[in-house]
C-alpha cells in the first residue's frame, strides 16, 4: 500500500492556485502541524481513569487532528502522554504563534510570491525583483546575521523559457507521456554522471534496474512521473549537448507539473517525491530562482514530516519503524509501509538528512527561520545516516534504537555507537547544523535587551563546538572518488563558513575579533588547491559558501597596512583568485554561481 499524503483521516479540497508551477503547501501544512512543535519542557501528570473534556476550543491540535478527547492539561495533555505523543502536543492559543502557524504564514508568503511570479500582470508584487544585468537599486538584504549571503533578489528567466519549436512536435508536454528512449537513454546517463553533486539519496542500482523495465506498467509503478521527470530535467540542463539542452524548459514544466498532480494520487512512493522535491529544488536554486527552490525545499520537509522520517528507530516513537515493526500498525497509523530491507530503510534515513541539510543550509541565505527549528533539538529522533554501501551490508542491527540525535550533538551528549566509518552525509549534516546555529546566535546580538555575559558564554560554547568539529574531519581526499572529495570540499566549508558567521554581527567588538574569521576563509581557500571534479555542476550552497569566504578575503587584503609585507598581501590576493577562478568554472552550469561570482567581483573592485 503506498502513502497518499492527502488521504490519511484528512482530505482537503485542492487550492485555486493548482495550475501553477508549484502544487499548494497548504494542503501539506495539515500533516506538518504536530511534527514541528517543539518538546514540552516540563511534565504533565495523568491519572489512570478518563480525562475530562477541555473546555471547547481548548484541546490540543494532535487531539483536534486525531478526534480525540483532550483534557487541555498544559504544557501536553493527558491524552498525548498515554499514547506516547508527547512530541506533538501543541496549543495554538499561546502569546506567541505556534510553529505550525509560523509554518503556515511561511507557505502563505510563498504561495503569494509565486503567484506574483506566475502571473506579474494580475497582482501588485510585494518585493521588486531586479532581472539580472538590469539591477539599478541597491542589493536587497535578504541574510540573517552581518551581510547577506545572496547578492540580491533575483530571479532568472521569471517568464517561462519558450520551448523550442523543433522539439515540440516530438516531446509532450504531459508528464505521464514518456520521451522517445533514445532521449532518455542520453538523459539518464548524464544525469547519472553527476548524481553524486545533486542530492540523490535513492539506490542506484535498484533505480536504474526499475528504469530499464521493458513493461511500462512495472516501471510506472516503481518510479512516479515526478521523480522521472525531474531526472530528465536535470539531464537536459547538465547535457554538453545543445539539442539537449534544447528540452529543459519543457522537463521543467513536466517536473513543476508532475510534482502537483502526484500530490493528489495514491500509487506512487513518498520517498520518489522526496527525491523529486529535492532535485527541482536544487534545479531553482541552481538557476537562482530563490523562492521557487525555497518553495521545493518546503514540500520536501512537509512530506517527510508528515510521514515521521525524523522519528525512524526512535527509542521514545513507534510511529514509523524498522524492518522489525509491526506491518499492520504502520500501514494503519502513517500509511508508510516499514521497509523491506536495510536499503529501503537506508533510502528514508539518507533522503531525511539530506532534506534536513537542504533546509538549515538554504534557512540561512536566505534569512527565513529553518522548518525543523521545532523538532531540532528534542524531536529528532532518526539516527545518523550510514553510507549506502553499509546499508547494502546490512545497515543498523535490527535492535538499534536512538533518541534527541540533533540535541545531543549540539550539546555534546553521547553520540551513541559508531557502526564502521561516519558517512560523508552524516558529516555534512552536522556542519550545516553549526553553519545553521552559528547564524542564529550571531543574529542574537543586535537584539534588544540581551544579557551580553550570557551571550559571551553561548558564542564561547559555539565556537568551542565548532572547532572540534573541524579538528574531527578527515582531510580532503583527492586521490580517490571525486564526487567523495567533493562532499568533502562542501563539509569543510559549511563549517568554516559556520566560524566567519559567528562572528558577522561584532567584527569590530574588541571582545571577539579574535581574527579565526580570516583563518576561516583562508583555510576555505587552500581547500580548493588541485581540486578536479569530474562533474560540471556543484552543489549550489557553495555558491553562497564562496562568497561569504571572498568577502572576508576581499575585506582582509584592502585593510591591510600599506607598510605590511608585500607577501601577505599577495597571499590573501592568490587565495581570493582561486575562490573566484572556482566559481567561474561551475558559473555555465549554475546562475547562481555567476550572480555570486559578478557581486563579489564588484566588491572587489569597488
């Protein structure tokens, strides 16, 4: 039986605005609203005997979801601590908003913005969006502590790309249609030699023996129109070939498309439209359309809260389980199946941190809150992730369970067992994490009213975190797998970019300049020195990792005092020469990189 994130004991009408590129969030937000409360901070005592009935419009929202008798107990209810969903109690009444309402006035923005791009004739924008090369205002500062991470406000090719003449004939735009197999046998390839820059958590072996199917009915009930059609984008967009690349504007239609009728339709894999969401959205990203990649990342966060991938082999949560669980309980409860085997089972847990890193990484450049904020630090329960290859072995035992994942590494709790090497993604989370928290902390010190001893007493701990982080990584192997040594390359600079944001907000506070933001950037820069991807495209948070690192190189080498030695000032300069001379190699494939690339070239020159 297969998940239908718009059946379980809900269904909601489908929002107006269907037709356009993005499917509506709203109608995930319903299954998103438990799962981003934070953990109660205190107890609740239950009796044994029946709870009264909490005064109308008093019950928590899991017992208003769920048509359960609450008895309005706070800070979690009766009702939530007998049946082990303490996690999800949650009051909308309070002084503040609840996160699920911040959630949902997060999607509401969204949905608005997107439809002021859709339609620009119809609506009142509520931000000016400056096409590239006709920027005529100041940047638009859109990042959270210090400067902002993006350049400015941008979107690239707003109006949809005209689809060429000489394909439309033979390509349909109807997303179940499938492309001749010639097209597709070019696109899978090329989309298979870059797959490890893009974010694909599935099993390569399992995907490709699915796509090569001779039946169309079994490969369509394997793999969903979405999570092709994505595939086939990122194929035409990465193909060296321009008749190739002459279809992306139509996979990108059949992608955005695909995406929104899958939503409604019951036959197709959760973990296929996870994958599908985090590819479109880093195809945006990549092309600098910002609140449409936003708008993807989103959708990937609503559907693997909804069916609780942050609670796999949780100690305190049953909900969704391991291969051991009980199959009536989890088809009953979630509508998720327990995997078949530890590959499946790894597939969920790789394409939950990779959604998890996806998140906190882009929450901050583009300055909006991180969705898991919520669940961070006492509702993540997902261990972290092995490498698909120890998953083939045989992944965790059977009996493994863990609890507070996030909450223990942030605050140096026990790590738990370690089974084999850590893997490349569990490393890259963790930095994103520290990228992500830095951020938010450094963002505290401008706030009225702060008590400036105990925010010294934060920051010293947060950068203690940090640095041991870095002193734990293992360096940079450039003898071995490039799409490895790449991963790598993005882990130690999410981490080095994590010490320069700590210190955005006070560079010039006696206190805290401590020059570990130049050591930062500067170690950032050498990590570049004789790396050769294989692959054309990168992943597109480094466009943004690069330019915060040039900015301190760039700010480091002009304050620098004219009776300085000659040979500092040519080392900073060299450093900064390699950082862009990267970026302008990936800036063909990725906007994104050429936007940052131009802006940190004008804060050079000027």
């Amino acid at each position: 039986m297969r998940y239908d994130p718009f059946e379980i004991r809900h269904r909601r009408a489908l929002h107006p605005s269907a037709h356009l590129s993005c499917p509506p969030l709203a109608n995930l937000c319903l299954f998103v609203m438990s799962s981003t409360a934070s953990a109660p901070t205190g107890e609740a005592s239950s009796s044994g005997g029946p709870s009264k009935r909490a005064p109308r419009g008093a019950a928590c929202l899991n017992c208003r979801r769920r048509k359960m008798r609450c008895d309005g107990v706070r800070p979690v209810c009766g009702q939530c601590i007998r049946t082990n969903r303490e996690i999800d109690c949650e009051y909308t009444d309070g002084p503040g908003p609840s996160p699920t309402q911040i959630l949902e006035e997060q999607i509401a923005r969204l949905e608005s913005r997107i439809r002021e791009l859709e339609h620009p004739e119809l609506v009142t924008p509520s931000v000016t969006l400056n096409p590239a090369g006709r920027d005529n205002s100041p940047p638009v500062t859109i990042g959270s502590a210090g400067r902002s991470l993006l350049s400015q406000v941008v979107t690239a090719d707003v109006v949809p790309a005209a689809i060429p003449a000489g394909a439309a004939p033979i390509l349909s735009q109807d997303p179940a249609i499938e492309p001749p197999q010639d097209l597709v046998r070019n696109l899978i390839n090329t989309f298979l030699s870059h797959s490890g820059s893009l974010n694909f958590f599935l099993h390569v072996p399992r995907f490709m023996h699915a796509i090569q199917q001779p039946n169309i009915n079994s490969r369509r009930a394997q793999l969903s129109p979405a999570l092709l059609n994505a595939v086939y984008l990122w194929g035409a967009h990465l193909s060296s070939t321009p008749a190739l690349r002459a279809y992306e504007p139509i996979f990108q239609a059949r992608a955005t498309n695909a995406l929104s009728s899958a939503l409604r339709e019951s036959q197709y894999s959760v973990i296929n439209l996870i994958q599908a969401e985090v590819l479109v959205s880093n195809y945006f990203f990549t092309m600098s359309r910002f609140l449409e990649g936003r708008y993807h990342c989103s959708a990937a966060v609503a559907l693997a809260l909804s069916c609780r991938l942050h609670k796999i082999r949780s100690s305190t949560d049953q909900g969704i389980g391991h291969a051991g669980a009980r199959h009536d309980e989890q088809v009953r409860e979630y509508n998720l199946p327990p995997p078949r085997d530890a590959v499946e089972e790894g597939e969920r847990m790789r394409g939950f941190w990779f959604v998890y890193a996806m998140d906190k990484s882009w929450a901050v450049a583009m300055g909006s809150p991180s969705h898991f904020n919520g669940v961070a630090q006492s509702g993540l329960d997902t261990p972290w992730p092995l490498e698909m290859a120890q998953y083939e072995a045989g992944g965790y035992p059977p009996e493994y369970r863990t609890a507070l994942t996030v909450y223990n590494f942030v605050r140096g709790g026990p790590a738990g067992p370690v089974f084999g090497r850590i893997s490349q993604l569990t490393l890259h989370a963790k930095a994103a994490i520290l990228f992500e928290r830095a951020t938010a902390l450094a963002s505290e010190w401008s706030s009225v009213g702060v008590d400036r001893n105990e925010f010294y007493g934060r920051y010293v701990a947060m950068d203690g975190l940090i640095d041991r982080f870095i002193a734990g990584l293992p360096p940079v192997d450039r003898t071995g797998d490039p799409d490895v040594a790449l991963t790598s390359v993005i882990t130690h600079t999410l981490a080095r970019t994590a010490t320069i944001q700590l210190r955005s907000s006070f560079r010039d506070h006696d206190r805290m300049n401590d020059g570990k933001d130049l050591v930062a950037a500067q170690a950032a820069a050498m990590l570049l020195e004789g790396l050769s991807p294989i692959s054309r495209h990168v992943d597109p948070i480094l466009a943004i990792l690069w330019t915060a690192v040039c900015r301190v190189l760039i700010a480091a080498s002009t304050s620098t005092p004219a009776g300085a030695a000659a040979g500092q000032r040519n080392a900073l300069r060299a450093l900064l020469d390699r950082v862009l001379a990267t970026m302008n190699r990936f800036r063909d494939t990725s906007p994104l990189m050429g936007l940052q690339l131009g802006e940190a070239r004008r804060e050079l020159a000027g």
